[in-house]
C-alpha cells in the first residue's frame, strides 16, 4: 500500500496491488493523474527538512561539541545533564549523599 497525496484537490488515498499503476485520482471532480513510480520515488527522497543540517548539541560549560545531551564532555570533563554541566567531584558527591541517605532509611525504617 502506498499513499498518494492529490496536489490538486489536497486529498489522500492508498494505492493497492490491484490498481493500475497509472490511473485518475479517486475524487470524481478531480482531473490529476498519478503514476505510482512517481509517487514512490517522492515518498522514498529525504524531506527538505531532514535535509538541513541538525545543530551541533553543545555543552553548556564549556560549548564544545558533544553526542548526546546527556554525557561527559570530552572538551571539559564535565558531566552533562540535559542544559546542566556537574563537574565529576560534585556528581560523586552527591551521588554517596544520596547513597548514605537511602541506606539510613532503609536501615531504620524496618
């Protein structure tokens, strides 16, 4: 099944096995003719949009480059924490203080 968009009468409709390939737009007012191979070819390419080079995601410390949003900057060394940048020491101490607060509670909640 594929879906042909008319650029006439702005409607849609899947195409099947058993239509033609070349054939009349569904709508009965309408006078544009498709050809699937035509179509295929407009709904394989890229967008336009997709197109355009993405912006670079940049840390927020330091503005170099880095892959995700959440990472270790390879500039820096900073911890990246979507639009935060921890430096290591912080994040591990705070990670133990979260660590000794969890194991005081489940030690004296029981």
């Amino acid at each position: 099944m594929l879906r042909i968009h008319c650029p006439q009468c702005k409607k849609s409709f899947f195409w099947t096995d058993d239509m033609p390939t070349q054939g009349k737009c569904v709508n009965p007012d309408c006078g544009w003719h498709y050809n699937v191979r035509a179509e295929l070819k407009k709904n394989l390419s890229p967008p336009a949009m997709e197109e355009k080079k993405a912006k670079p995601l940049l840390c927020p410390s330091c503005q170099g480059e880095i892959t995700a949003r959440f990472s270790i900057c390879r500039n820096c060394g900073y911890i990246v924490l979507g639009r935060t940048a921890v430096r290591k020491s912080v994040a591990f101490l705070y990670i133990c203080l979260l660590l000794i607060i969890l194991s005081l509670i489940f030690k004296y909640s029981g």
